[in-house]
C-alpha cells in the first residue's frame, strides 16, 4: 500500500516564524546542506548586522559567512532587499532566502544576483508534507541557486575581504613558527585559504592545517579523486586497523571521520582555542596546531609508509 502525500499548513507546523521556524532551521542546518549540497555549520540566530538583526548566520566550510532570511508567505521585495542589505553588512558569501511562496519575478531576480554579484544566492521552497497520520516533516525545494556561470562571473567580480588577510596573516607567522619543530610544511607558502596542506609520500593523501573563524584543526585528508571513493574508504580503513596504535602515539584520541556519501576521508585533531578572528590568541592556537601536527605526522608516518603508492 502506499500512502498518499499532503501538504500541511505551515502555520499548524511552525506557528511563528523567528520563534519556531527560525529556531527549527538553526537547530537543523543539515537539511538546507542535504538540498543544496550546502556544507553550512555553526547557525546562530538574531546575529546583528549594524541596526538589523538577520535571522541566520552560519559559516560554510571555507570559513565564509551566510546569510538566511526566512519568510513563511509569499516572497516579497522586502525580503529580498533585507537579504542584500545583510549579506553586504556582514560581507558574506551566500545568501539564503526560504519562502513559502515564490514569486516568478524573484525567481528571476536571485538568478540575476547570482550572475552579477560577488556572492552566491539561493531560493528556497519551504513546505510541510506527511503521509496519512505520520507527524508533519519539512520540505525544501532548491529553486534557484548559483550556476556554474554564475559562479564564474562571480569569481571575477571577488575582491578580498578582511578575512581573507587575516588568514593569509595567520598563515604567515604560523608556517615560520611551525619551522622550529618541523620541515614538514617548509615549502609552502602563505595563502587567503582557511587550509593548507603538504603531502606525505603517498598519492591523494595529505597533512593539513584547518582555521575558522573561531576553531581549528589538523588533520590527514585521504581524497586520490572523484571517481575513486572506494579507494579513499579503503586506504580510511587501513587505518582504522591501527587506530588503537595511532593514538597512543599521538597521545590522545582522534576524530575519524569517513562520511557516506562524501569521497574524501579524514582523521583530526580538533584545537578548540579560537580562530584567526581570535587574533590576540593566535600564538597560542598556532604552538597548538603545530604541536597536534608534529605528534599526528609522528603517529601516521609509520602507516602511510605501509600504503601502496
């Protein structure tokens, strides 16, 4: 037997918008990543931006911000003038939008936006469904987002923020700090990225830097290619075994983590002292980060060499 679908007002599920559907979508920031192919983290609500409060800020895996604005009737260009206005005061990367009722014209114009800025917006459909007696579930329909033109143009149009600069900042005096403990990532240069990261001898394998807005981390990134996901899980695996082994070097426990779903492989160390926005702390951070990747290469090294090139 199968059941039939039906929409659920949004009102019956949600009864206020800031209090329960702005707070739901906090709480739940994965279900916009599962649609859109998101990677989005660390959601706050009600973040001020100057005199306005935005209803969602949260931080993709580069570092970047983004900015949700929520509106559970027709779309209007209140809402979209609200959107822009947030993402440039906070000078995010993306802009959200999730409606219940998208308007042709506002389809049209976060396509434009999406071809003529710097930042990258998205279009939701937001909508209640259940099947006979079931409980309401969400439903998000990505309406519009950015294209592979889009994303293009947009490119060229970026110019360097202030983040950008702390990072590359950061870098800098973390790499020549790093150089007293270890050659390990002696050749690489300084970059505006929130990583970087040196090979270990063996292909698709590399030890990384990680650094967010506020947090941190080392990790060994296995990723040998698009197409070859079984392999990442395989060599992920190999490790594994010797979990026990890897951490009584190391001389604590580490986040392993392999995704399904998601072809690249990682196990971390997690420094939880702040990030490159926590400047009078960077020192700190950085003798932390270099000494979690001096044990975690000790650790790993014996390993990777076992591994077939």
């Amino acid at each position: 037997m199968i059941g039939k679908l039906q929409r659920v007002k949004l009102r019956e599920v949600w009864k206020h918008e800031a209090l329960d559907f702005t707070k739901w979508l906090r709480d739940n920031i994965d279900v916009l990543n599962e649609v859109a192919d998101l990677s989005l983290s660390s959601a706050e609500s009600e973040h001020s931006a100057s005199e306005f409060k935005v209803d969602i800020v949260a931080e993709d895996a580069a570092g970047n911000l983004a900015v949700i604005e929520n509106q559970l009737e027709k779309s209007d260009h209140d809402h979209l003038g609200k959107l822009i206005t947030y993402l440039t005061a906070l000078d995010a990367r993306t802009g959200i939008w999730i409606v219940a009722d998208p308007r042709p014209e506002h389809v049209k114009a976060v396509a434009w936006l999406n071809e003529s800025s710097a930042a990258t917006f998205y279009l939701f459909k937001v909508e209640a469904v259940k099947i006979g007696d079931s409980p309401p579930a969400p439903l998000l329909t990505l309406i519009v987002g950015p294209s592979e033109a889009s994303r293009e143009v947009g490119e060229a149009k970026k110019e360097l923020a202030e983040r950008y600069f702390l990072r590359q900042r950061f870098w800098t005096d973390l790499l020549e700090r790093a150089k007293e403990r270890t050659r390990l990532h002696a050749n690489i240069s300084p970059t505006t990225d929130n990583w970087i990261a040196a090979g270990v001898g063996k292909s698709g394998l590399g030890l990384s830097y990680v650094i967010r807005m506020h947090d941190s981390h080392v990790e060994l990134a296995i990723d040998r290619g698009r197409d070859l996901d079984e392999e990442n899980r395989a060599i992920f695996d190999a490790f594994v075994k010797s979990r026990e082994a890897i951490e009584s070097e190391f001389g604590e426990p580490l986040q392993w983590d392999k995704v399904e779903g998601r072809r690249v492989c990682r196990n971390k160390k997690v420094v939880d002292l702040g990030g490159y926005l926590d400047e009078p702390r960077w020192p700190e951070i950085q003798d932390a980060m270099i000494d979690a990747m001096v044990r975690l290469e000790s650790a790993l090294r014996p390993h990777v060499e076992r591994l077939p090139a």
